[in-house]
C-alpha cells in the first residue's frame, strides 16, 4: 500500500507525543513493505527530502508567518496541500492518514484531489485539553476537530477513554472508532549511561530524583506534584523534583515552587534534547505522570521502558496503559495527598520498585511494541479498502 501521513510534528520536531508515534508507526508500516510518504514541516537544520530507515520525508517550506497560532496552522495548511498536490503527480496514494486537527484542512482537500480514503488518528480532543471550550480559538478548533471526523471514513483513538469521549462530544457512531493503542520502542532506552555522571547534573550524591517530562501545560497537572512536594519531604527528605519541559505555564509553576518553601527540592531544566532526556529517564528514581487530562500517556510507556517505576493518575488512558500496583501505580487526579503516597510507596520499597519495573517491562513487549500497533493499522487500512 502506498499511505500518505500527514502530521505537523516529525523528529526532529518533537513537541509532544505524535511525533514519536507518527515516526514509530511510519516505520514499522515501512517495514512491513508498504510505502509510507510522510507530508509535514520545514524545521532547521533538515533537508525538504529524506529517507529515514525507509520512510520517505517530505517537508512543507512555509513561505508566510504569523504571530497568532490558528492563522498559522491555517497558513501552513496551505503549503502542505501545494507540497501533497506536487507529489501525488508522481505517486497516487492508497490511504490518506491524518493526524490530528493540525492537518485537517490539507488532509481534507487531498481526499477530495486524489479520490482516496482519509483515516483520522485523535491525539487528544480541544474540550479535553482546555477542559472545555474557551473563547474563539478554541471553539474554531473544536469545529475543525467535528470537521475532520465528519469526512474521515474511520477514526483511530488510542484508549477507549478517548474512544467514548470522541463518541459522546462529537456524536459520532462507535462503529466508525476504531482503538489502537500508542507504542513505544524498547531499543531506545536500551542505552549505556553512567547513571551517577547524570544524575550529577541534577541531584545531590544523596538524593533522589522524582520525574517529571512533558509540556508544562495546565492539562499535565504538574501543579499538584509541586504541592505535593513538602509531602513527600516529610517521610523522603533526600527526595528531590526534576522537572523537565517547557510551557506557557512554566512561571507560574516556579512561582508555586517558590511559595510552598522548598524551592531548593525542585529544578526546572527546560528543555532537553533527546538523548539527554533518555538519560535523565534511565537515571531517575521514580516517573511521576500528575496528568488531569491524558488521552493515552505515551510518557508512561517511556518510563516503563526506561525501566523507571511510574506513578500516575488513575485518568484517561493512563488507566488503562497502567496495572495498579503491578506495572505501576495510580493515584487520583488533582490529589497532592495521593501523589505523595504513590511517589513514598516506590522510594521507601526498593524491592517493589524492581518488581514494578520488572513487570512493566513483560507487559511493554507483550501489548505495547510498534509490531502490534502497526497489524492493527494495517488491518484497518485493508478493511477500509476493501469497502
């Protein structure tokens, strides 16, 4: 099959969890034989074309800017059609995948060009993040979010949360989602580091560094990990909080750190580039995912991975990625208290932690490896095709 994939994130432009998966799933599909042309964006410092590991990469220059997001989305849709429009004189493609409501204008207009099915893939939802819709930017996005659904012929979520939130906003039949869980690559944080040089960098010799990595974003809950902190002091005093991303909300966060008396207990790095933030995850003592809204959490999986134990909120589909008290531990959203019992139950239990980590990883190769996810796809795809 020829499949083109068009998403606004590629690596080396990783902004949140869909790069990661567009790339995982775009070569496990290449893998398997099928051609896979992923349409995205210019980013610096990488060529217009390349082939990586037999994916074909094809990069929109965007030739006109603005300040305001959604007029630039709806400018750099206009370039990825131009770009898809001249590749479909040389190739026609089988399948049209779309990646979230970035893509949809583009996405949408192709399916109309070459006549071919669009699949839709829902990252996350516009109500879910903002948890509601506020202003009219945010109620644009929902529409476009409607929009794509509207003319896609199937929709992939990644948990059944998200499949009967997908279902219930945008009344859309059940029948038309189909749940195909995230993935993640083992072989990435199969890696040598020198644990001690690492943590250097970040915690004393004597402490223990409590993770967390993501966007700091009002939808991650990183604001209950900070109240959490004098906490978790009480019975850990050698804990200490590495945050790691940015975020509009990252002021804020520091404000919060400051005020609760502990700011020497909790470093916000920014960001880091991805083998440093692989490190610091195979480093870490303990991955906490305080997420209030979390459609799949691919951080969970990559913590598992790291072989790091991982504490999360019983949320979305953190709840269904994570075996309480098996492959981690869940705790309720929004709680400081919770997140505090979770993050002592793994640093004051060593040898629970090991049995976390342990099973996390059995659990990894067995439902939660790019092979199975890219069967899935495939079986959809040959569905669709076949009427």
């Amino acid at each position: 099959m020829k499949v083109f994939m068009l998403t606004w994130e590629f690596p080396p432009r990783i902004v949140g969890g869909v790069s990661r998966h567009c790339f995982g799933l775009a070569q496990a599909l290449a893998q398997r034989g099928h051609e896979i042309y992923v349409i995205t964006l210019e980013f610096p410092g990488t060529p217009a074309y390349e082939d990586m590991d037999g994916v074909k990469v094809y990069r929109a220059a965007i030739e006109l800017g603005h300040p305001n997001f959604l007029t630039w989305v709806l400018l750099f849709n206009h370039f990825m059609e131009k770009l898809a429009a001249q590749l479909c004189r040389k190739v026609k493609p089988d399948i049209i995948h779309a990646h979230d409501w970035l893509v949809s204008p583009s996405a949408i207009s192709l399916k109309q060009y070459v006549n071919a099915p669009l699949i839709l893939t829902v990252h996350s939802t516009e109500v879910g993040r903002a948890q509601g819709l506020h202003g009219p930017d945010s109620f644009t996005i929902d529409g476009f979010e409607w929009w794509a659904t509207y003319e896609a012929l199937r929709v992939i979520v990644t948990s059944e949360a998200m499949k009967n939130e997908v279902s219930s906003h945008f009344k859309l039949q059940r029948d038309k989602i189909e749940t195909i869980p995230n993935a993640v690559d083992l072989k990435r944080f199969e890696i040598s580091v020198d644990r001690q040089r690492v943590r250097r960098k970040y915690v004393a010799p004597y402490e223990k560094m409590v993770l967390f990595t993501g966007r700091l974003t009002p939808q991650k809950g990183v604001e209950y990990l900070i109240h959490a902190v004098p906490l978790i002091l009480q019975r850990n005093p050698e804990a200490k909080i590495v945050i790691v991303g940015e975020g509009w909300l990252r002021d804020g966060l520091e404000n919060l750190s400051r005020s609760i008396g502990h700011r020497d207990k909790v470093l916000f790095t920014g960001f880091l580039p991805e083998r440093d933030l692989e490190e610091i995850m195979v480093s870490a003592d303990v991955l906490v995912v305080p997420s209030i809204y979390e459609p799949f959490g691919i951080v969970a999986l990559e913590g598992m991975a790291a072989g790091v134990p991982v504490v999360a909120s019983r949320t979305g589909g953190l709840a269904e990625v994570i075996n309480h008290s098996q492959t981690g531990i869940l705790v309720y959203p929004r709680k400081p208290e919770s997140i505090t019992w979770g993050v002592n139950q793994v640093l004051s239990n060593p040898n629970y932690a090991q049995q976390l980590i342990k099973n996390a990883k059995d659990e990894l190769r067995k439902n939660f490896s790019w092979n199975a996810v890219a069967e899935k796809t495939i079986k959809l795809y040959e569905e669709v095709l076949k009427g």
